[in-house]
C-alpha cells in the first residue's frame, strides 16, 4: 500500500526536480511511523493515567480507614459526612479506570452477588420505610459499604496493596491503643476534646471503650500473623512485636468484656492454625505461653487494681453506664419481637431505636440506639429477607475461605520458614473477621461506620484472594458492562453529593444552634434554617416545637401564639414520625396550658400506647390529669412513673402535690390551687 501511494505522489509530483523524489516516497512511511508514535503515546499516556487512578484509590481508600477511627468512629454526621466526600471520590476515580484500560477486567467472587442482592433490597426497602430520613441515612451507609468492597476487590486486590492497608491498619490501631493506655494511666475522661462519660475506662480516639475493643479485636489477629508468619525484615518483625504489645494493653485498658472474649478467641485461631503448621509450631507455642504469662502477670499486677477493673470484672463498685446481662437480654428480646411483629420485611432501616418505645421492657428507661447485637438488630431492622442475605453471605464467604486456603498456605518443608506474606495476610484477616462475628454478638460493632469500613476492607482483600484458586471468577467488561458499572457509580456520586450538599449545611446549623441559650428564639431561628435544609428530620421539628412551647409556659401576653407555633411543628414531627409519642404529648400539653383541655384527652390516648413503660411519658400523662384537677388518677401515674425510675424527680414532686390535695379533699378543707 505505501508503494502504491509512493508511485501516485511521484505522478502527481513528476514536474518537480528528481532529488525532490525520494522525500515523496517516504512521506507514507513517515505518516506510518507518525500514527503509530501517536497511538503508542496514547497508550503509555492511558496507562499512566490508570496507574495514578489505581494510586488515587488507594490514598483515599488509606485515608477514609484512618479518619474513621481517629474521628470517634465516625459516628457523628459531620465525620460520617467527611467519609462520604471521600468514598465519593473513590468511586469517581473507579468510574474513571473502567474507560482508560481498552480491555478492563473484574473481579467478581460470589460474595459480590450477595453485596449486590442486599444493596438492591436496602434500596428497594427505602421506598417503603416509614420514617424516610433515618431509612436515606442508613441506605447510603448500606451503599457505601457495598460499593467499597467492590472498589477494594478490582482495584486494590494486590499482594502490596494490601500489605499497605494491613501495616497502615495496625500502625493506627497502635498509636490508638497507646492514647488509650494514656487515658487510663492518668484517668482522663477525654476523648481529644470531648466528655467521654466512661470512667474508669479508656477508649481512645473512640466515645465508647466497645467500640475501641472491636476495632483492636480485629486488627490483633492480623498484627500477630504478619509476626509469626509474614515475610518481613527484622526491623518491622520488631516493630510488630511493640505493635501486638500495645494492642493488648489499649485492649485491656478498654474493660470491654464482650471485646476481650472476642479478640482473644479471632487470637486462638491464628495461633491454633500455626500450632499445626509444622513450620510455625515452635514460634506460635512460644508467642501462646508468653502472652498467657505477660497477660496474666498484667492483668494481677496492674488491671486488678484499677476501678474499671472492680466494677466491670470483679462485680464490686458502681459503673455509669453498665449495661448488664439483664438489660442486654432485655433489649434481645425486644427487638425479637419487633422482628416477629414484622416477620419478612423488619420495621425498616435503622427504624429499632424509633419503634423501641412501643417495646420497651421496664427495666430500660434510656434509649438504647441498637440492640446490643448486631445479628437481632439486622432482623429487627430488615426482616427475615434481609437476615436470609446476610446470613447466606457468610455461608458462601466460608466457602470462598475453604476454597482459597489450599492456595495460600504454605507448604510444610523441612528446610525452610514457610513465612509468606499473602498466607499472613490470609490467616491474620480470617482471624480479625471471626473476632468481628462474635464481638458481634453482643455489641453492634457493624452500626459504627468505622469498625464497619475496616471490616469491608479485610472483607473485600479477602474476597480477592479467591483468585490464586481459579480464574474463572474474573469478567470481560465490555461496554455493556463498563456503562452499568460507571453508570452505578456516578449515579451513586451524584446522589451522595447531593445528600452531602444538604446534610452539610442542615449540619452547620444545628451546630450553631446548639451554642444558643435553650430554647431560646435565636436558638428555634438557627433550627428553622437546618429544617430547610432538611424538611424531613422530625427531630429537628420537634426540638423547634420545644423552644416555642418552652417559650409559651413563660408566660407573657402571646403564650397562645407561642403554643399555636409549637403545635404547628409538632404536627410536622408526628407527620415524619408517627412512631414516637412525644409529638402528641407536648400537643396535649399546649392545648391544656390554652386551656382546651377536652381537646387534648386523643393526643394523650395517642401518646400513651407509644411508650407505654416509659417513665417520662407516665409522669407526663400524670401532669395532664393535674391540670383538669383529677389527682387521683394523677397520683397513680406518678406513683407507676417512680416504679419505673426512683430518680424521677418531676413525679415525684407532683406526687407530693396530688398527695396534699387529696388530704385537703378528704378533709373538706378548702384546696388551693395546685401552683399556688
């Protein structure tokens, strides 16, 4: 083809001088040569590109474990915000990947099909979810989880990514742990700077010591294998073995009991296996008898002494805040039987804390926010279809386990070590896994989006090791393939941006108002700008229904305005949320103190059934019957409010009242008003 066109330029050009010849016949190769060169660029410059990506992936994925943690667990929406903008960016940069490689690949083990049944159904339940901002908040966690297993099996499934995630990991979890052992050595009740009301306890970057002692569960497994049969050099060998020391002392300092029984159970695994590998016999014995020495001469020695000791272990002294086997068990069965009240489908997304009133057993009067287990809570919330997903992924995760386990063990020689680290990374992830499972149990571990991050990454790297079994778990992606995928991901972007954007701003004003004075007009004024960002929070609505009704029992000549507004906002509280009571209750409190007390009797009866153990809700009640003058069915609400908690002084008071009353009554002398 050159030659043909060489002979045409030649024609064409045969008037010119001949020394003008032999540059024409080499224009086609010179064009050749220049197309390839430019494809050739385009290639390396698409490669490069993909290998910045795949490096973008990884910081952020780096970033986003290490900011959990070190936020208080990325429990407060702010923090939880801050890893939504980063896991945003990942999935930008996936998207980004799927275009650059001509002929991309994906992972796809069949855990990725039981990730995708549940993250379709979480999203299908949202549509259906009664309270619609608690349900959105929950689904995009659910989201974002799914989606980072995804990023973290195709992108960062290599030997030394993840030896740089695991190192990375347990270098936090030690520097935690040394802020814990801190925090106990010098009694702190700090958490940076912030109240922790655990005394006696540490949990270092965390508010709660479980919440520390699920993450080092974890990561100690993982810290112990890379020592006992990682590939690594004498320097880190060291380091690891300070790593593991610290672990076991910020896990003793944090006094969880569920925590120690878990982590020390994820530790016998790793160990256990060892003991039968021929090569890591000796080293694993040794590492068992001294940690059951050095654990034992600590535990006598310095733990024994301290006041979280005696009231978490010992069973002497008081501790704030202990939730017992009784209560525990409590809250087990309340949430087994909202499951069984809502059999297939559970009360929705995150709904257990809002539809626990109607629950509640006597001997809990707080808010429990979750269960106490992670596995009664995910029926409760999700229903026996959500507990069949999630359930069946763990039996087919096992089975992935059994599959790969043959491929990275190493094999038992009589000259050699055996230390490898893909066979470290394996058996030390396992073991952090299986003390997540049972830690689980009794904790609700998988609700703190940090612990819950940490556990998607060991997750997903595992996940991937199912590759050294067989190969038929990787997936052309065509174009169909690659516009889902980017598709999903940017639609998932987009959607999380967004909910950022309003999120964000309802964030900072509700910060803003909580510098107010309580209940003032300047702090309802800051609430009114965060339910405009947010008009499906109740909570917001009812907190403003507060100030102005707070507003009106002050008195003033525009008291009835005051309780007109606060009924207004209560209204929009119970139309978010018809399931807590407290709606009801303040619009039955607002009409008495207007005097349309005949009006307020359905709100009572609507409040009552929501919680009808709760104390607070009793003695509110009790205040309603105060106010048409009937103290003697006054007095026996407050009595049963006392029941329920001594330390209500409200019904207490009150009952002194109905009690002078009554006495006045039945004396036939003259009664005073009750507030006189």
């Amino acid at each position: 083809m050159g030659c043909k066109f060489a002979w045409v330029y030649s024609v064409i050009l045969s008037g010119l001088s001949p020394r003008l010849w032999v540059p024409v016949v080499k224009i086609p190769a010179l064009l050749t040569l220049a197309r390839s060169s430019f494809f050739h660029a385009m290639f390396f410059s698409r490669k490069n590109l993909d290998a910045w990506c795949q490096r973008g992936i990884l910081l952020l994925t780096l970033a986003m474990l290490v900011f959990g943690p070190l936020a208080f667990g990325a429990v407060d929406e702010w923090a939880f915000l801050v890893v939504q903008g980063i896991a945003t960016g990942i999935f930008l940069l996936w998207s980004v990947r799927l275009w650059l490689n001509p002929k991309p690949k994906l992972l796809w083990p069949p855990l990725a099909w039981v990730v995708v049944a549940f993250a379709v159904y979480a999203v299908v339940r949202y549509f259906t979810a009664d309270i619609e901002y608690v349900a959105r908040a929950e689904v995009i966690q659910v989201l974002l989880f799914a989606l980072v297993f995804f990023v973290i099996v195709n992108n960062l499934h290599g030997q030394d990514e993840a030896q740089t995630i695991s190192f990375t990991l347990i270098t936090l979890a030690t520097l935690i742990s040394c802020y814990a052992v801190a925090q106990l050595a010098t009694h702190s009740t700090r958490v940076w700077n912030v109240y922790s009301d655990y005394p006696g306890r540490a949990g270092g970057t965390y508010i709660s010591p479980n919440d520390l002692a699920g993450l080092l569960g974890m990561l100690l497994p993982l810290a112990l294998a890379y020592l006992l049969a990682g590939r690594v050099g004498i320097v880190t060998r060291i380091l690891l073995i300070y790593a593991v020391a610290a672990m076991l002392a910020g896990l003793g300092a944090t006094f969880s009991r569920a925590g120690w029984v878990a982590a020390v159970m994820g530790v016998l695994f790793v160990l256990g296996l060892l003991l039968c590998h021929r090569n890591h016999r000796l080293r694993a014995l040794v590492l068992l008898m001294v940690l059951l020495a050095g654990g034992g001469l600590f535990v006598s020695k310095y733990l024994a002494k301290t006041a979280g000791f005696q009231q978490r272990v010992a069973g002497t002294g008081y501790s704030q805040g202990v939730l017992d086997f009784d209560t525990r068990f409590a809250l087990w069965r309340a949430g087994e039987e909202m499951w069984l009240d809502n059999f297939w489908f559970g009360v929705g997304p995150a709904h257990f804390d809002y539809r626990f009133p109607k629950y509640r057993p006597v001997i809990i009067q707080l808010r429990p926010n979750r269960t106490h287990n992670d596995y009664i809570n995910l029926l409760a919330d999700w229903g026996t279809v959500g507990g069949i997903i999630v359930f069946a992924g763990m039996g087919v995760f096992i089975v992935a386990l059994w599959k790969t386990w043959p491929h990275v063990r190493r094999p038992e020689v009589d000259f050699g070590h055996g230390q490898s680290n893909r066979f470290a990374f394996f058996l030390g992830a396992t073991g952090g896994l299986f003390a997540l499972t049972l830690h689980s149990a009794a904790d609700f571990n998988l609700h703190i989006p940090a612990n819950a991050l940490v556990g998607v990454a060991l997750l997903g790297l595992l996940a991937g090791n199912l590759r050294f079994a067989t190969a038929q778990y990787w997936l052309r992606a065509g174009m169909p393939t690659r516009l889902a995928f980017s598709g999903v991901l940017v639609a998932t972007a987009v959607a999380f941006m967004a909910d950022e954007w309003r999120r964000g701003h309802e964030t900072s004003w509700l910060a803003r108002a909580e510098q107010q004075e309580a209940f003032s007009p300047e702090k309802a004024a800051l609430l009114q700008k965060a339910f405009a960002c947010e008009p499906e929070n109740f909570q917001t609505a009812y907190d403003i229904g507060e100030c102005f009704r707070v507003q009106s029992f002050d008195g003033g000549d525009n008291f009835d305005t005051l309780a007109q507004q606060a009924m207004d906002w209560y209204a929009l509280d119970i139309k978010l949320n018809h399931y807590e009571g407290y709606g009801y209750l303040r619009t039955g409190m607002c009409l008495d103190w207007i005097g349309q007390s005949a009006a307020a009797e359905k709100y009572y009866d609507e409040a009552g059934p929501l919680d009808p153990n709760g104390y607070f809700m009793v003695a509110n009640i009790g205040w309603h019957f105060v106010q048409i003058g009937d103290y003697a069915t006054a007095r026996q609400y407050f009595i049963r409010s006392m029941n329920l908690s001594n330390a209500s002084v409200f019904a207490q008071n009150y009952l002194n009242i109905c009690e002078t009353k009554l006495v006045q009554k039945a004396s036939g002398q003259a009664s005073l008003p009750f507030d006189y």
